[in-house]
C-alpha cells in the first residue's frame, strides 16, 4: 500500500486525499475514524500522532503529515510520473499553486466551518461564516472567470492541477452549508470539469456526473 | 412582461442544465445533446426536487431525486421505479419561452419573448451577481470608468435603457453591452458581451472593472472616481 489514512467520510478535508488518489489511481490503507460524534479524532492515540486535533492523518514512508497540501504534495511527487499536477520544475506554476493551497484553508475556514453547523450542530459564528463563504466563492469564480477568457478551465495553467483538488471539495459542498452555486457560472463549469475526471470518486453531497454512463443504468 | 437575459449561451454547454431566476421564479435552463433549450419551472412534477440539480440524458432530463426523466416536449418519458409503464401525457413540466439571441439565453414567463435590439458580433465576456439592488449598481457603474485597449475611456453616461446598459457609440458599434437581469428588490445579475476590440487583457479588465462595481455597489462607500 503506498500510505495510511485516518479518514473521516463526511470531511472535505479527507476527501481531497482520496480525490487525488481516485484520479492518481493509486490505492491505500484507510483507517475509519469516528469524527462524530466520537470525537476520536481528540483521543490520545490521535492526539499523539496529530497534536493538532484534526483529520486527515497520514502516513507516508516514514513521514507522518497532518496538512492536507503537505499530502497533495507527496502524493503528485512520488506517483504522477507525468509532473502535471505538480510541475515541481515551474516556478511560476508552483508558486500559483502554492497561493492556491493556502487559499484552500480559508474554503475549510468558512464554507467548512458553516457546513460544521449546519450538518452537525457544531457552535460557529454562522453570520460570518457565510459572508466570508461568498468572498471565498467569488474570488474563485472570478479566477476561473479569467482563466476562461485566457481558453482555460482549471485554476492554474492548462491542466488540471492540486490547487483545483485543494479548493474542489468546500466550493462543491458550499450547498451543505446553504451557498447555493446558483449565482456562479465558471464555479458550475469548472465543478462539472472536476467531477469528469478519470479516476474520480464522490462522497455524500458530491455525486457523479451521470451522463458520462451508459443510458440506462 | 420583459424578456429577461438568464444567461451566456456558452456557459450553458450541450448536455447541461443550469438554475436562473426570472423576477421570482426560480426556473431550469437545459441544453439536450441535440442542442435543444428548454426552460422551466425549477420543480419536478414528482415531489419538487430543483430540476437544475438533475442531469441531462441525450433529448431528456433526468431529476436528481427519483430519476423522472422529462423530454424537450415537457413531457415526462420514464420513470425509473416504473420501467415498464409509458407516463401518462398529464404529468409534465410547467415550461417558458426561451429564445437564443445574441449569445445570451432570453426567458419569458408570459410566452411573448420581446428581445432588445442589440449589436450582432458581440462576445461574452462573462455574468457576475451583485447581492444589491439594480440601482445601487447603476449608481456604482456612473461612478466609474473603464478604459478600453485603445486609451478611450468608457463611462456609463453614453446610454443606458430600462434592461441594457450600452458603453460607448450606442448607434451602431458598442464597445460593451451590459444587459441587467433583476430578481429581486435586493438581487441582480448582469450579462456582459464586448466586440471584437478587446485583447484577453482587456476582456479580464473588463472582469475586473465589474468586481469593482460590485464592491462599490454593494458597500456603498464614496469613493473617489476610480480608473482600471
Ligand atoms: N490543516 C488541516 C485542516 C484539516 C481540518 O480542518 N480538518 C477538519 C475536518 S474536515 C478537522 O479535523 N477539524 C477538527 C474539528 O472540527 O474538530 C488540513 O488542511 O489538512
Ligand atoms: S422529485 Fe423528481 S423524480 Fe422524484
């Protein structure tokens, strides 16, 4: 198996992971974790593997990482032997991407955190959440929107990379949380463009796109 | 009632389906593999699932909820807990009258499509919403200006009638249309389309001009007139 993951179903986070893996074709060990309402997540075992609290986990080699881009990352280094989804020789598209990844932590910071109180109760400035949500949404409808008039669909470049895996799974939940995607056009396009993928893989919320089956099943 | 603009033509790509509102009504706007568009009201004769969350199956939507599938007749074809049953003609979609013009998709709720005399070899630029009202934004827009590849500089004073907002030599050559679709008191949505003058650059600064409008329209601070 190439890692081991501490894996929640229902988290956004979790899910880029097994995302990329889908698309990279890659297989691994995942280790069911009772998030809620277990809080297992917080119990000593995982605390001592990630002081941080927080899912995913994963094992990799000898390296235990806690940071979903850390992942992404590794994963994109060690099994795309093409470098396209992370060109790790191009400054500038590495650099963009790196922006991208960081960007991704303010969707889990807002859209993740309203989907938190919506779907389980969690205590959250809800309010805030949400308008913080729609300045996320719109500054990636607005990248794409650019990207479109420059003949592109991802958010850097010409092909698919990390950063569209990173900001994939909050923007296409945003509905859990009550952002409906009515009111972004390249968002809608470019969350079409994701789910086309060889290799994807859903989760609750985030189904398949069905038209690419055969009629009739 | 006016023909309201709900859309680029191509962000409505052929086996597609896309939400939109018409004044209050929340309506499905879908592309069959054919290219046929139809638009309807946003609920599924079945239980009322949004219809824009279905997925179009060839010359048929299917909902996302049950799996109804409805064809470019309105009419529903199939239901998948049913398979041996042909539905009767009754159960279909409530459907309005939507025409392709100009690159943008037109609804009318009322059946009697009254399209704008626009400009042939306008392309689209892009849509944006604005969480504010259809005056606030025309009072943004008249705050601001917008400078085209060529150094002329743009300002919302040229035209502007009750849906289009028309930039520049509104006889015969504008430079950039606007086109309003207004949903409610405190929603709008705007369509925009610009000839052939503009570079990408210019194209992503007209992106950019309109996230400013939006900032002002919204916050409504005064601002000094502001240049892109
Ligand atoms: N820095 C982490 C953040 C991961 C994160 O926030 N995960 C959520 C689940 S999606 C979590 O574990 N939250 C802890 C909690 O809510 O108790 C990453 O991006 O990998
Ligand atoms: S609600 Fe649409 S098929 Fe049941």
């Amino acid at each position: 198996m190439s890692f081991k993951l501490y894996n929640y179903v229902l988290s956004g986070n979790c899910y880029k992971v097994r995302l990329f893996a889908g698309v990279l074709g890659i297989n691994y060990d995942s280790i069911a974790v009772d998030f809620h309402p277990g809080q297992e997540h917080k119990s000593d075992d995982l605390m001592q593997l990630n002081p941080a609290g927080t899912l995913p986990i994963m094992i990799a080699d000898d390296l235990v990482l806690t940071e979903t881009s850390a992942m992404l990352i590794w994963m994109a280094s060690k099994f795309d032997s093409d470098n396209t989804w992370w060109p790790a020789t191009d400054a500038a598209k590495t650099a963009a991407i790196v922006q991208w990844l960081g960007f991704s932590s303010d969707l889990t910071s807002t859209i993740g955190e309203a989907r938190l109180h919506t779907m389980l109760n969690r205590d959250v400035k809800i309010e805030k959440a949400l308008a913080d949500g729609i300045v996320a949404l719109r500054r990636i409808e607005a990248q794409l929107t650019e990207q479109g008039l420059r003949g592109g669909a991802w958010l850097v470049g010409e092909s698919p990379t990390i950063a569209d895996i990173a900001c994939f799974p909050y923007v296409a939940l945003a509905p859990d949380a009550g952002l409906e995607h009515d009111d972004y056009p390249a968002i809608r396009n470019w969350l079409y463009a994701i789910r086309s993928l060889s290799g994807f893989v859903t989760m609750p919320g985030i189904h398949e796109v069905h038209e690419l089956r055969n009629e009739g099943d | 009632m006016v023909t309201e603009p709900v859309g680029l033509s191509n962000n409505l790509p052929i086996k597609r389906v896309m939400p939109a509102r018409v004044g209050d009504t929340d309506i499905a706007v879908w592309r069959s593999a054919s290219g046929v568009v139809s638009a309807w009201l946003n609920r599924c004769p079945h239980r009322g699932m949004r219809l824009s969350h279905g997925f179009v199956r060839g010359e048929s939507l299917a909902c996302l909820y049950h799996g109804w599938q409805y064809g470019c007749d309105n009419k529903c074809k199939y239901i998948p807990a049913h398979p041996a049953l042909e539905p009767p003609t009754t159960i279909q979609t409530m459907a309005y009258t939507v025409v392709e013009k100009h690159g943008v998709l037109w609804v009318s709720l009322d059946g009697t499509p009254e399209i704008p005399a626009l400009f042939e070899k306008l392309q689209p630029v892009r849509s944006i919403s604005f969480n504010c009202s259809n005056e606030d934004v025309l009072s943004a827009l008249a705050e601001t200006t917008l400078t085209c590849d060529d150094g002329q500089v743009l300002s919302a004073s040229d035209m502007q009638s009750q849906n289009i907002l028309i930039l520049d030599n509104p006889q015969n050559k504008p430079k950039l249309a606007v086109l309003f679709q207004k949903s409610s008191a405190a929603n709008v949505t705007a369509h925009l389309l610009a000839d052939n003058s503009w570079s990408i650059d210019g194209l992503i600064r007209i992106s950019r001009w309109c996230e400013l409008v939006r900032r002002r329209a919204e916050i409504k601070i005064p601002d000094n007139r502001r240049n892109l």
